[in-house]
C-alpha cells in the first residue's frame, strides 16, 4: 500500500522565518516520484517538484528547497525568508511507477505566513 | 499553451438536474485524471482515461460518468448528486499515466449540491 503522512497539520510563521514542511512516505515500489504542490486559496495546484526514487540529490529553487532521504522515505520542503505569499496548503504526493497515473497525496499542511 | 482549463469554474444544481464539468489540454498529453476534493481534505482520485480509454475507476458511485470524446477533452457528467457531492473537481493531465510524469492540474469547478 501506498501512503503519504504530512504530520503538520497546521503551521503559522512571521514574515522573513525559514519554515520546513515534512512529509513521510511509505511504498513497497521500487521506482517511484514524489511531488509537492501548493494550494492557494483560489483552489488551483501549483507544481513545485517532482522527483524519482533514483536521485536523492537535493535540490534548490530560489528561496524553496527540498531535502530528499530514502533512508528515512521523507522528502521535506523548507521555505527561507517566507513571505505572505507563501501562504498556502501545501500536498506533498506519491506516484508509483506502475500505479497507472495514481497520485496519492498526504493530508496537506496549511502554512500561514504573517506579516 | 501550458494549461488545463475547466468550465464552469463554480456550478449550482439541484439534486435533479444534470450537469457537466468539462476539461480541455492542448499539451498533448494521453492522460487525464479527475479529482475530487472536499474542504480541508487532500484530493481524491475519481477517474484515469488513458489515450481516451478508462483506465482506472475509483469504485465511484455510478451518478458520476466520465467520457473522453477525444485525446484533448474530457467530461464529466453528473445526474441525481446527493448534497455531500458537494466539492471542488479537479481535473489534471500528464504526458503519459504512470512513469511518474509530472501532473498540469486545471483551477477546479467548486460544485454545490442544493
């Protein structure tokens, strides 16, 4: 079975904090993709990352970055310097190789972001 | 074009009635996918066509019916809702289903069940 935890339901931070957003995973694939998306209000899913089982490099994006640990199946996400902006939900999601396009997305953590 | 468009972007009907939710990509992707989501919840898989084909069905209650007239549309028809069906629907698109392809969602129809 596939899973995907986001143990933080809720997290509230003030403007210019470095914020992390974790996310657990659970498969028994062993070729898989790991996303994370942001939900503003307005509904739509914004992509911010995908990546598969095979890279476990880190990647950074301006101020986001994703810290990506088979050895522990998490694929955090930490904002530096948040800004109002950044507040949203935020889905971390997994997609098993031979899932036929399933995508199952962990609890979401809604991130609040005060100035 | 990068974009998956959904209309209406909010709908109201009754529980009689019969509607449509319709999805549109010219990204040429073969997949795509409708999700519900209801408020405060992460969303859920309803259907997967892939090159226009249903691949996958959720065990979805039949009021809900998918069709995939061509590799670039993507409907939804909804007949005799219950007020729980109440929620945002999702469409999305990937180039292929499976393979880990990235997902172009569209913004959603907010669907409210009367």
């Amino acid at each position: 079975a596939q899973k995907v935890t986001q143990a933080q339901t809720e997290i509230s931070v003030v403007e210019k904090e470095d914020v992390t957003l974790d996310c657990v995973y659970e498969t028994r694939d062993t070729t898989y993709y790991l996303f994370w998306y942001k939900q503003p209000p307005s509904g739509e899913l914004v992509f911010l990352i995908r990546r598969n089982s095979f890279d476990e490099q880190n990647e950074i994006s301006g101020r986001y970055s994703w810290n990506f640990q088979k050895s522990t199946s998490s694929f955090n996400f930490t904002i530096t310097a948040s800004q109002v902006v950044d507040s949203a939900v935020y889905f971390c999601a997994l997609s098993g190789y031979n899932q036929g396009g399933k995508l199952i997305f962990g609890q979401g953590t809604e991130l609040s972001v005060k100035p | 074009d990068t974009e998956v468009t959904q209309t209406p972007k909010h709908l109201v009907m009754g529980m009689t009635n019969k509607k449509s939710l319709k999805c549109e990509q010219h990204m040429g992707h073969r997949a795509m996918y409708w999700y519900k989501q209801k408020a405060k919840k992460p969303p859920e898989l309803m259907f997967v066509y892939s090159y226009e084909k249903l691949s996958i069905n959720e065990s979805v209650p039949s009021r809900f019916s998918p069709e995939c007239p061509n590799s670039s549309l993507l409907n939804l028809h909804l007949h005799a809702l219950q007020p729980e069906d109440s929620a945002l629907y999702l469409c999305a698109s990937s180039q292929e289903s499976g393979q880990g392809y990235g997902y172009t969602f569209g913004s959603g129809t907010r669907l409210t069940v009367v």
